[in-house]
C-alpha cells in the first residue's frame, strides 16, 4: 500500500512534538534547583546567546523567583549594531522576568565580537572577579569547552569562567561552581524530540509556553534574525530551545 503525504499530514509531524510539549512537567526540573542555589551568573559571549542557547534555563529559573544575573561579554559589534544589540539584549531578557539592573553587557576593547579570535581568558577573569565578589555570585552558568558552536568567543568565554573560580584570589570565600552547558553533535539538534531523550546530567527541559517563552525572547533580537534564511529556520528546531544539560566542572584541566 503507498502513502500518500499530504501537506496536512507533513505539518502534523513537524508540530506534533510541539503539541506534546503542553503535557511535559518540571516534575524532574525541580529537584535541580538546590544543586545551583544561591545567586546566579548566566555568563554569554554576545547578546542573543542568552536565548538562542540558554532559554529552558531562564524560563525554569524565573518560575522560581532564583537571583539570576545575566552578562555579555560583549556588545556583539561586529556589523557595527553594539548599540541596538545591547539594547535587544535587556530586552529579550525583559521577557524571562530578568530586569534591566540584572541584564549587563560589557564592552571591553579586548573583548570585541570576532568570528576568528579568542579571547584572553585571564583577561576575562580579572574583569569578572570584581563583579562576581560584589554581588556574591555562588553559581556560574556558561558555555563548555566546545562552545556549543564551536565559535572562538564561546569558547573563550568557558576558558575565561574556569580561570575564574580556579583563582587563588578566592583564599577568603569560597569560589563560584562553575557549571557548562553540554555541547550535542549536530546529529542531536532536533530541538522537540529532545525533550523526550533521557538526561543525564542537572537539566532544564522547555514545555510548550516557555518554547513559545524562547521565541518572544528571540524575536526581540530583530537585528540578528533573517526569516527566510535557512541558519534561522534550523534556529526554530534547536535543541537548546528545548534543553539545557548541565555539568559541574572540577576538574580545571578540562
């Protein structure tokens, strides 16, 4: 017998997902937010990350009411647009409940937006240290070593956070943990049916709101969207709209 794929039923398998999304629960969610506790620093390389990446994160932190600070380490001025990205930024953040005292975007000459340079990550953590100390950062939420993209800047910024809480500046408190947002191959991106895979590690899984959540934040970077471009479309489908998986790192050397 051959089937015959309508336009109807093509768009059926595309949202279903999407329409399971409204019955998934926090119920494993919950029981995650003791593990990063106190005040929270979300630490992003460009204006946009924060949604297009961290999204379950923000969502489930702001249903919590958790003391969430949120920093750019750059104004991603690359196409010479710092100043509305920043201002997208807030913004977006607006949307997760994260209020404009608590969205920062840095703008430091040795941290300028670059698709093919790193960044110092000594440079990074002696600019984070200050901030971290003055608002009693315990927790430090960040990109992993791959950067989930691979971009320089991503990945710079993980190098930069780990050499920030391995400091010996922090003889008299404690340091922040520090914990990455695991990277998935790209054969893993399908962003719905991810909500469905078995996590292993601390994680923040998106139901259909805070999916929906996500793409109010994203519509707020209107300098950096392009509808009909294909980077955007697979953007809709991301992984990270659905899930973050978090692990805590310890070992420095990593």
């Amino acid at each position: 017998m051959q089937i015959r794929w309508t336009r109807g039923a093509s768009c059926a398998l595309v949202f279903l997902p999407l329409l399971f999304g409204l019955f998934l629960r926090r119920r494993t969610n919950h029981g995650h937010f003791h593990v990063l506790g106190g005040k929270t620093l979300l630490l992003t390389a460009h204006p946009d990350d924060e949604t297009f990446f961290f999204s379950p994160t923000l969502s489930a932190l702001s249903q919590v009411d958790s003391d969430v600070f949120v920093v750019s380490l750059s104004t991603g001025n690359a196409k010479g647009l710092g100043d509305v990205r920043r201002v997208e930024f807030t913004r977006a953040l607006g949307v997760f409940g994260v209020g404009e005292e608590r969205s920062v975007v840095l703008n430091h000459p040795g941290l300028q937006d670059n698709k093919t340079a790193s960044w110092d990550p000594t440079l990074i953590a002696q600019v984070l240290y200050p901030f971290v100390v003055e608002n009693n950062i315990s927790t430090i939420l960040t990109f992993d070593s791959l950067g989930i993209t691979h971009h320089p800047n991503h990945r710079s910024t993980f190098a930069g956070a780990s050499q920030l809480v391995s400091n010996s500046a922090w003889q008299q408190r404690l340091p922040p943990r520090l914990f990455t947002l695991r990277s998935q191959p790209e054969t893993r991106h399908i962003g719905p049916l991810a909500a469905f895979l078995p996590p292993s590690t601390v994680h923040f899984t998106a139901s259909l709101p805070d999916y929906i959540t996500a793409l109010h934040a994203m519509c707020q970077h209107k300098s950096q969207l392009r509808f009909v471009s294909l980077p955007f479309a697979k953007g809709l489908l991301s992984r990270y709209l659905w899930v973050n998986e978090w692990v805590q790192i310890v070992d420095w050397s990593e």
